[in-house]
C-alpha cells in the first residue's frame, strides 16, 4: 500500500517541518509531499531539509489549487491513498491511522476526518460553528449521508477519489464542495472522528456577519455544483 501525504502550504516555514516529522513518525511508510503555494519564507527550503519532496507552485493559486496539484502527483504515480494534512499543524499525525483504517478496510472512497462526530475539547467562536452546522446540514442532506464536519481538511482518498480530484477540484470552497463532488459522482463518503489541535496564536477573523455571508456564498456554490454539468469521460484523467 503506497500512501502520499499531501501538504499544501503557505508561508509555514515555522511549522512545516514539525509536520512532516510528525507523519514520517506517524507513517514511516508513507511519502511526503509539499505543496508549496507561492510562499514569500523559506517554507520550500526547510520542508526539503526535513525530508519532504517539493511542488513548489509559481504563484499563490488557493487551497483548491494546492491540493489538486498533490492528487495529480498521487494518480499520475500510482500512489493507493492520498492523504491532506495541514502544513499549519492543526492536523496531528498520530490520527493518520484512523483515515487509512477507514479506506483500507472499509467501502469508504473518501473519509473526512470530523472534529465533531464525538464530543470532544475542540472549541470554534460561535459564528463559526453556527455557519458549520447550516453546512453540515444542507451537505448532509444533499449527500444523504450524515455530514458533521465539512470544512476540516483532514482527508483520505483511494484511486477513484484520486482520479476524481486530479481531474476536477474546487477551487472556490473546496473543503465543502469536494465532498458533495464525490458524491454526486457516486464515491463512498465516510467520517471518523479525530481530534485537532486548537489554534496557538491569533484569533479568527470571522465575525457574525462574515460567517453569514460566506455560508450563502458556499451554499450557492455547491447547489449550482450539485445541479451542474458533469464531466465528460474525455475530460477526466485516464
């Protein structure tokens, strides 16, 4: 089994290389690679020195961009599971085992790793978790499949995830619109709890209003995604 662990980064020079220390501690099976997403800092040079393999992208393209630049890497290498974690260290290492369990033995194609499928000490501002229980509720509705945690990038993906993602991926909000993609094209979605480390420094910039808004523009963005054209086979990855 060939695992890729996807890293998108930006500007994490001060924790990129805790993290992929961490995985290679977690996985030692597993390679590593960085998606360097235009950073300014030196995030390309320390993850090399850590022992990661770098992408580095030639200019800032988004979340959405990174990762599907990990996912062509995964496919086009013949990689089993990818899977994301956060260059910010938000995503601990030692949970990797709970996604790959989940692909590996199971019929789940795409597993999400929730930080609220059990209770547990992870703690969001209100307007926060008020905006991510509207998501969950409107993707779990239009997935059919109990949904709690759409905005967590912890993610695991086997080859036909992979095909999917390499070809096609939200670039707008892609933590939300990834998961009604993959079940608008027939993958298997499945949750796993796991726990995430809180923020160690700032403060979230989302307020009521910005949380409101954001959640119209995200669930305008995946109603017009889930009534939309699909792909051709022509336009997919073979």
């Amino acid at each position: 089994m060939r695992v890729l662990a996807i890293v998108p980064a930006l500007n994490e020079e001060a924790t990129v290389a805790g993290v992929i220390h961490d995985v290679l501690a977690a996985c030692p099976a597993a390679d590593v690679l960085v998606v360097d997403d235009g950073s300014a800092d030196r995030t390309s040079h320390v993850a090399r020195a850590a022992g990661a393999r770098v992408v580095r992208l030639p200019f800032n393209l988004g979340i959405g961009g990174a990762v599907q630049t990990g996912y062509r890497v995964a496919w086009e290498e013949g990689y089993d599971v990818a899977i994301q974690v956060d260059g910010d260290g938000q995503h601990p290492a030692d949970q990797m085992h709970r996604l790959l369990d989940a692909i590996i033995d199971g019929p789940a194609n795409y597993v999400i790793g929730s930080r609220f499928a059990e209770p547990g000490d992870y703690r969001a501002t209100r307007a926060r978790r008020g905006g991510m229980l509207v998501l969950s509720w409107c993707v779990s509705r239009i997935t059919r499949r109990r949904i709690t945690d759409t905005t967590s990038g912890f993610r695991a993906a086997d080859r036909r995830a992979m095909m999917l993602f390499a070809a096609h991926y939200p670039h707008d909000y892609p933590e939300v619109e990834a998961i009604v993609m993959a079940a608008r094209e027939g993958l298997r979605v499945e949750e796993v709890p796991v726990t995430m480390r809180q923020r160690s420094s700032g403060a979230s910039s989302i307020t009521p209003l910005r949380s409101g808004y954001y959640m119209l523009k995200v669930l305008i963005a995946i109603g017009v995604l889930w009534i939309g054209r699909r792909p051709r086979p022509e336009e997919a990855i073979a």
